[in-house]
C-alpha cells in the first residue's frame, strides 16, 4: 500500500514538473517570439534574425508563418550588406533554413527562381543545385521570368557546360543554351525588358556558337530531344534553322535534315485540324 502510495506521488510530480516546463517553454518561445516580431517592425532585421532561430530551436510548432518571417528577415540582411564575409554567413544560414522548410514541408516552390539566384550568389557556387532550382522555378512559374534572373540562370547554364568533361553531357547542355537563347530573347523582346539584357545574352552566345560546326555537330541530339508537343517542336526546329542561317550554315546536310523535319511537323499538325 505505501508502495502504490510512493508510485502515485513519483507520477504526480513528474506529470507536475512537465507541466510546469511545458508552461515555461511556451512563455519563453512568446517571448522571443515578441522580441523578434518587435524586431521586424523597427527594421532591425539582424535582430529579427537572431531571435527567430532561436525560437526555430527551441520551440517545437515554429510553422509556415514564422518561417516566412525568418527568411523574409535573412534576404533583407543580405541585400542591405556590405561586408562580403558578413554576407556570405547569412547566405550560408538561408539555404540551410530552405533545406529545414523543405524537410518540414514549409517550403513554397514559388522561391526557387531566388533560391537558384543564391546558390550562383555563394563565394563558391553551387552550378548544380543552382540549375535544379533555376530550371524547376521556370516550369512551375506561370508568369514570366522576372529580368533579374535571366542573365543568372542562362549564365550558370553557360558555365555548366564550360567545365562539363562528359562529351554526351556537354552536347546537351550546348542544346540547352541554344533553346534558352531562342526563349530568353524572344522573353526579353515581349516583355519590354532592358535592351543590355539581350545584348549581354548574344555576346554568351557567341562564345558557345563559334562556327557551322558548332551547330551541326548538335543537330542529331537536338531532334531526337524535341518535345512531343509539336507546336512547340515546330518554333525550336524554326529557331534553329533561323540560326543556321544567320550562321551561313544552309548548304549542310544538317540543314536539310531540319527543313525536312519542320516540313514534316508542319504536316503532321496540317492532318490533325
């Protein structure tokens, strides 16, 4: 009986001490979360930083809004500094916290064009992770590229493929520039955007596009890579005989091969109406 006794009063305190910590945790984590929502509204962005990873580590239900909060804070301080090695740790805590949301499932798709942006931002950046955030945020984007990441994404494309040693690879990523090229500029033109855009644009290009061959030798991959949807087929295999021509590539082989297979979609879309 002294034993039941003894086991009740152990169970009645430690259930007394949890609830006591569970009280304590949450008056802390209210009051950091004061001092960093404080933070926010006197632009105080460290601050606000400093204060949301600490509620992040500490408290167990963080959520979407505070997240928001959080990095909305950290892109402030990297915009606004001026010290590169200070940037850099903030950059640094950013992706991390991106790879938290992720894991989480807080994080909104609708970030990765500037996600991809920051990984080409790093001292030593991240191509590969940069051209998986750039290319998934062009996708699932239905408005269109904003202009400040255009010259970004096409040059990470650019330097992918300057250092890729795979032969194979390397063909697929000088396709990629040249579709991105035809895209981005038709992009730049409708969209009224910057004419340096464009021109900075066709001076990369020209460092990829040196001769004929520099087309032909892509033709054979570029055809079997067009996309089954054959209007959009049709305006790649067009912008590619548009370059060749520019080129004064036309009495190729590759050439024909091109007319024959744009005279062929434009067939096949003919039978379909």
């Amino acid at each position: 009986m002294i034993f039941g006794r003894t086991i009740l009063l152990l169970f009645l305190l430690c259930a007394t001490t949890a609830f006591s910590q569970s009280i304590d945790e949450e008056k802390i984590w209210l009051r950091i979360k004061f001092l960093a929502n404080n933070a926010l509204v006197t632009e105080d962005y460290k601050s606000a930083t400093f204060y949301f990873l600490k509620g992040e580590s500490e408290c167990d239900n963080f959520g979407s809004i505070n997240y928001a909060r959080l990095t909305e804070s950290l892109i402030r301080v990297i915009r606004m500094e001026k010290d590169e090695v200070v940037k850099e740790a903030y950059l640094d805590t950013l992706i991390q916290v991106w790879n938290r949301m992720d894991e989480k499932g807080f994080y909104d798709h609708k970030t990765d064009l500037l996600r991809g942006y920051y990984y080409t931002d790093l001292t030593t950046p991240d191509r590969n992770k940069a051209d998986f955030y750039f290319r998934r945020g062009i996708e699932e984007k239905e408005t269109p590229i904003n202009e400040n990441y255009i010259l970004p994404y096409f040059n990470n494309t650019f330097e992918l493929y300057k250092k890729e040693q795979d032969l194979d690879k390397k063909a697929k990523l000088k396709s990629q520039l040249i579709n991105d090229f035809f895209a981005l500029s038709d992009l730049v033109l409708e969209s009224d955007y910057h004419y340096l855009t464009l021109e900075n644009l066709t001076k990369q290009m020209k460092s990829v596009i040196h001769n004929c061959k520099d087309i032909t030798s892509e033709i054979e991959g570029f055809i079997d890579a067009l996309p089954t949807d054959s209007e959009k087929a049709k305006a790649l295999v067009t912008n590619w005989i548009n370059l060749m021509e520019h080129e004064k590539c036309t009495k190729s082989k590759e050439y024909e091969i091109l007319k024959d297979k744009l005279e062929k979609l434009n067939s096949e879309s003919s039978k379909g109406l």
